[in-house]
C-alpha cells in the first residue's frame, strides 16, 4: 500500500498557523506528525498532539470541535485514541482511522477554516515523551555503504558477508533505554580488548558513537504465525522518526562475534518526539533499483509498488556540538549528510522479512534501519566511518579535533523530504548528550 495524493497533500494549502507558512518550516499542513507531549512543568498526562508550523495541535482539545461534525466520526474515534497517554492505540486503529484525522485535521487548520487557538500550545512551552509504549526495538542494517566501510574495519579481508545481499540483516535491541530527544547519558562501561591486548580491560569506552538511523513505528502488527505479506507491509506503518543508535564500537568489537551487538548498543538510543506519517511522505517516494549484478529479492520480498515507489527520499543530516561550542553560543556543526533513498531494503521488506517466520509485531514496536550511510565519503552516517576507524580526526569549525565522541558532546539528527515545488516535510530533531562515565 502506498498512499495516493489527495486533497491533503496541495500543496497550495496554508494555514491559520502562520508560522506553518514558512517554507522553512518542518511542520506545514501539509506534513501533521504525531508526538506525545505536555505543558512543560504542568505535571499534567502527556496526550498525543500534532505538530502544525511552531504549535502543537492538543488531540484531547479536538473532541470538542469534532463532536459536532458527522463527516468527521472516524476522526473523532481516531483523536480520542490520540489523545492518550500514549500513541499505541492509535497505531493499532490502522490507516483508514489515521487518513481520516489527518484529512480533518487538515480542514481545521486551513487558512480558510476559523482559527482556533484555543487548540495550540507553543513547541517552547511543551515537553515530549517517548510516543509509544515500545514492546520490541529491532535494529536493521540495511545501508550496504555502511555494512562495507564497518566491515572492512572489522574483517579487512571479508567486508561484506555473503548474506548480506539476500537478506536483511538485524539483531533484537532493547526498548528500556529508548529515550526522547533531549535525552542524556552516561559514557557506558564494560570490557573492551585491543588488537595487541592480552587480555580485556574493563573500563569506560573510549570509543563512543552515534548511528544516523530513521526509526520505523509499526502500526496494526500480526498474530503469531500470520506473517505480513511485503505488498500490505506498508498498512502496518504507523510512521518514521529520527533514530540515534548510540554505539561503543570498543565494547563492540570485542563482544559482537558470535551473537552480534549487545551492550555495546543498548545502553541508549534517541529518537525524535515526532512520527511522520507514510501519508504525508506520499509525494516524496522513491523507485528502488538492485543492481543488475546482485541478486534479485526472493518473491516475498518482491512486491508490486516496489520498484515504482518502495523507497523514500528523505534528506538526513548529523551535528555535533561539543561542550566548547555549547558555552561559546555557537550552533551545531553539520559532520554529514545522506539519504533514505540509499537504503538496500525498503520498510515494507523489512516488516515481510521480521515476520515471515511467525513473528509477531506488536503496535508501537520500533524497527531501526541502521545507520544510513550512502554512497559518497561525506555521507557516511558514522564517526568510526568519518574518521576511518578512528585513524583521521575531524577538525570542528572551532579548532578541536574528534575521533570520537567526547564527554559533553551532543548530536543532534535532523531529516526532511524536500523538493523543489513541494512543502518540506520535515521530522524536526533528535538530540542526545553524552555525559561523563560514572565513577567507579
Ligand atoms: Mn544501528
């Protein structure tokens, strides 16, 4: 399923919001992303809200506004589930109750609509939560750019594994430590070895990380034993977020063979507050392509819509800004830039190869693509790529160096479809703190 366009993707549709107008914003009425947030300092329930220019739309004040409207009943049901404490709810509603409120949402907001204030609170004035009740997080490595330039540092004579191309690859991470962006954390400890060691130390990692990933909301989901075909992947696609797969490649190297990643990665991962909907990414798809000279999808990865319109082109951009450039009032500075459109497996073959097996998706469970590296060196979606393992400091517009991530350092992801002609879709920011290890 892919979203056809209609009358909410016009791109000549503004809005009583005015900030929505600018074309620099993330958020015109034309995008409508989810969050779940609150008046910051109220203490009151977080709600799900949606964004519109610098405001937030409060789904627990649209019950008021739809009661009256019958063209509006699935919106109302669908807001009302919004309107928790959490999205999940909403997830589970599927497609047709998240078309139908965003179609009202967008008539509510349209320049022609009375304006309704009384709706909004300010972005500034809310704090955001994790949106949903994450069940399962599975991160993906579905960039093969970065499965090779990570590969030929682990296993110079061996990059790419011969799996790689027939199947996508991915390991079970954990929900616990999710967080929201504005997230902080402790430099982890654990055990690392280096090639001329002996024998591991045990220690704070010296090799901190981050990982440029889109995050993957899963809406409907499955039963145990009833995998989800990859041509109606795309209904049990709630969203896509900003994901931050904050890694300790020391800790990983020693511990990744033979099971794959584990405390190497799951002592924090940050996501952005706001979930783009699929709907409101339809004008942004992409044709996928394999190359002539690798193998083919087997059938159940292969789907009709897949080689017309799978992939998506979103923009993605990773900043740092260390503490220095904090305290000196200077702005993050961008280390790189990529695209989802790079991606070797789509979302849809990521959700018909999670549950081809029997495996159960749950709404609100999160898939990670991986580290979304493309083609080009100033694409790379890592520091281990960026700095070449760690061999090739990055000089920051301020003077200092980093190979990798010092204490303070904050990086921030961003993403956006954009094209000329069309409103900007954009996915606003995921940004995360690393703080000093713990003393011990
Ligand atoms: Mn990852």
């Amino acid at each position: 399923m892919t979203h056809t366009l209609n009358e909410t993707h016009d791109a000549a549709l503004t809005s009583w919001v005015e900030s929505a107008n600018d074309p620099q914003s993330d958020f015109p009425i034309q995008n409508l992303p989810f969050a779940v947030f609150r008046r910051a300092g109220s203490g009151a329930p977080f709600r799900g809200g949606v964004a519109i220019g610098d405001q937030v739309v409060d789904l627990a004040a649209l019950d008021a506004v739809l009661a009256g409207r019958p063209d509006h009943a699935v919106a109302r049901q669908a807001a009302a589930l919004g309107a928790r404490d959490s999205l999940n709810a909403l997830m589970a509603a599927g497609p047709a109750a998240w078309s139908a409120l965003r179609l009202a949402l967008s008539r509510l907001l349209r320049a022609d609509a009375p304006a309704r204030p009384d709706l909004l609170v300010a972005q500034a004035d809310a704090e955001f939560a994790v949106p949903a009740t994450i069940g399962d997080y599975t991160d993906f490595y579905t960039s093969i750019h970065h499965a090779t330039a990570v590969g030929k540092l682990f296993r110079p004579d061996n990059p790419l594994l011969p799996n790689y191309k027939w199947v996508p690859i991915g390991y079970h991470g954990r929900s616990s430590t999710i967080g929201v962006s504005g997230q902080e954390f402790r430099r982890p400890l654990g055990q690392t070895r280096g090639a001329t060691d002996a024998e591991p130390v045990f220690g704070a990692s010296k090799r901190m990380d981050f990982e440029l990933e889109v995050g993957i909301f899963v809406g409907p989901g499955n039963a145990p034993g009833e995998p989800i075909a990859a041509a109606d992947a795309e209904a049990h696609v709630f969203g896509l977020c900003l994901l931050n797969d904050w890694s300790a490649r020391d800790l990983q190297a020693w511990e990744y063979q033979p099971l794959g990643p584990f405390l190497s990665k799951n002592f924090a991962t940050t996501i952005s507050p706001w979930i783009v909907t699929t709907e409101a990414l339809a004008p942004y798809r992409t044709g996928w392509r394999r190359d002539a000279a690798d193998p083919q999808p087997l059938p159940y990865l292969d789907y009709p819509a897949l080689r017309g319109g799978g992939g998506f082109d979103i923009e993605l951009e990773v900043q740092l800004q260390t503490a220095a450039m904090r305290q000196a009032g200077q702005a993050p500075a961008t280390l790189a830039t990529s695209n989802f459109r790079h991606s070797y497996w789509t979302v849809a073959q990521l959700l018909a190869h999670h549950t081809v097996n029997g495996c159960a998706l749950r709404p609100g469970d999160l898939l990670g693509s991986g580290t979304q590296s493309g083609p080009e060196a100033a694409q790379a979606g890592s520091l281990l790529e960026l700095s070449a393992g760690g061999k090739q400091p990055l000089t920051l517009p301020n003077g200092e160096q980093r190979v990798f991530l010092e204490d303070g350092d904050r990086v921030v992801l961003r993403g956006r479809a954009a094209r000329p002609g069309l409103p900007r879709i954009g996915f606003g920011a995921a940004s995360g703190t690393l703080l000093a290890a713990d003393k011990r």
